[in-house]
C-alpha cells in the first residue's frame, strides 16, 4: 500500500500574488525525497470556477479543482494566499473578495490545519477565523488589519505565528517559504523539514518568532539628530549604553531622550538598543562560531544569561536553538542552560 499524502488546498483568486502561491508548493514537492516511504502532500490549486487565474505578475494559472468539489474532500490543510492593491495615492489596499472569503469560511470548517501567507491573513479575519487570536501579516498592511479586525490580536514582527485551533497566519512574501517548513516540520518533523530547506539552497529554517524587520533597515527618522544616535548605538554596541549617557550624548534631557525615541522610533531607547544587540547577536551566530560568551561580549550584553533573556523576549527562543536552525553544519557551541 503506498503512502498516504495530506492534502492541501490553495485558494486562488483573480490578482492573487504568484509566489505565495507557488512559493510553497516548491517546498512540499520535496517532502517525499526526505521521507520514508515517500509520504508527502497532493496540492490542489482551486477556485470558484476552472477557468485561468491571472496573478498579480501577470502569470496566468490553471485551478485544478473548483471549491465545490474540494468540499466533498478530507481537507488537511487550507492555505490562502493574499493581494493587494494600490490606489493613485500609492495607498495599499488587501484584496477581501466577498465570495473568497465566504468559501474560505466554509472549507475552513471542513480542515484540520487553516494557515494565511502574507496579505492572506486578512481574508482569515473577515472570515471570522483570527477573531480573538494572535496573527501576523506583511508589515505594511498590519495596522489595517488591526483597524479592521480589532478582536484580532495583530503583532506585525513575527515571520509566522501558529494559534491553538490550528491556525496559522505568515509574514509576507519569501516568508511563505518558512511557513511552508514550519508545516513540515509539524507534520514529518525538523530533521525532514532541514533537508527540505538544504535541497532550497535557503539558509536553513527561521524560527517563526523571528523578526520580519532589520534595526539598520528600518526606516530612517526624519530627525538627524535621532539618526545620529542610531548610528552611535550601533558604532558603540559593545560599550555600556544608557540613558544618561545617551542623553549626554545628545544634550537633551533624559526624559526628552526618551520622548524622542518613542515618537521618532515607536520604542524607549532600551528596547532599541536590546533589538539592535540581538539582531547583531543574530548575524554572529548564523555566520560564525563565536561561543557565546564571546557574542554575548561582541554584543554589548556582558553575561551569556543575559543574552538568553533577550532572545527569548526577542525570538521566543535561545541563542543556541536559533544557530542550529539557522546553520546548515554543526558549531562546536555548549548548549546553554535555563
């Protein structure tokens, strides 16, 4: 008897985005190469009708089935991928087709498994799936989402987020791709999912609590003064960095620093420093084989546990579990406690 595939039903609709919707089925066709057996997933592309899709590339698609007929399966896994659209005035809009959203509505309570790729998350919401639940979506549209859907708690940093009730909402764009090993990696286990990734050439598997966002990336402020002391913060990681000091730095009061950074940056001057340490502490562990009294150092932390702490508020996880899913070969690190 030959293995038994889970299947997963991707939503189309017209100018839905092309790589969340091709992006993960690249990602489960390899499962049954890294399995025994040769267990794996059917992924069945569906609509209303069986008629061409057009993406938003432009790239036309071919549904396999219409929704009418996935109903009568056993649905695994629902995935929806999302759109949107920009007005003259370059706003950004998430595309929530009312009929879209009435069948996702209806497949979900057919699925074990309902997971949202990008802008996808607000089709989850105006279903009524994400009320009351955590999600994430592509950055530059979860504050819309928020709006929109205030019983959902929307926190826009992770790369993905998994609820109890099985539901899964992803960041956008490339995202779609560690969403897809997240699912994986739940079904046939992180060994499996590791291989997938290296057959991916992708560098390894983010962990979902990962940032969508990057401190010396982010946009700049409007105010040099606060771009000088980003730049000092990051000249000056390794340093001890307070608010008295920063203050001096920039001849305003402590308070005024503060108010500064809250208005410009959207956070006190601690938590931008924490952020842009791990995120420093992120690279040196992906890319070298400090230990991690030496990150810790190179940092600005001092102390491996403190370190750990801030990981764990960052990351939801320790510096030692976030190299080894973010290096394809072994470091010769001690694991770290507590």
């Amino acid at each position: 008897m030959g293995a038994v595939n889970r299947l997963i039903v991707i939503v189309l609709f017209e100018g839905v985005d092309l790589l969340d919707v091709t992006g993960p089925p690249e990602v489960f066709s390899l499962v049954p190469h890294e399995t025994t057996g040769g267990a794996g997933y059917e992924v069945v592309l569906t609509a209303e009708t069986t008629a061409p899709v057009t993406t938003a590339a432009g790239v036309r698609i071919l549904p396999d089935a219409t929704f009418h007929e996935v109903a009568e399966r056993a649905i695994d896994t629902l995935l929806v991928p999302g759109s949107v659209e920009v007005d003259g005035e370059r706003r950004v809009h998430p595309v929530t087709d009312p009929g879209t959203v009435a069948w996702v509505k209806a497949l979900a309570g057919r699925t074990r498994r309902v997971a949202s790729v990008c802008v996808g998350a607000h089709i989850l919401a105006a279903a009524g799936l994400l009320d009351g639940k955590r999600a994430t979506t592509h950055w530059s549209t979860a504050q819309r989402l928020a709006a929109d859907h205030p019983a959902v708690r929307v926190d826009p940093d992770p790369i993905f987020i998994r609820e109890e009730g099985e539901i899964w909402t992803g960041a956008g764009i490339s995202a779609c791709l560690d969403l897809s090993l997240a699912l994986v990696a739940e079904d046939f286990g992180e060994q499996v999912a590791l291989r997938v990734a290296r057959q991916l050439v992708m560098y390894l598997k983010r962990p979902g609590g990962q940032s969508q966002f990057s401190v010396p990336l982010e946009p700049v402020s409007t105010t040099r003064r606060v771009e000088d002391l980003r730049h000092h913060i990051l000249r000056n990681i390794d340093q001890r960095l307070t608010v008295p000091d920063l203050a001096a730095y920039a001849h305003v009061s402590d308070r005024q620093l503060t108010r500064i950074f809250k208005s410009e940056l959207g956070m006190t001057p601690h938590a931008y420093i924490e952020s842009a340490r791990v995120e420093l502490a992120g690279n040196l562990l992906e890319t070298t084989d400090a230990t991690l009294e030496r990150v810790a150092t190179v940092c600005g932390f001092g102390t491996v546990d403190t370190l750990i702490r801030a990981f764990r508020r960052r990351h939801a996880t320790t510096p030692s579990a976030y190299r080894a899913r973010f290096r394809a070969a072994p470091v010769g690190v001690a694991a770290e406690t507590g």
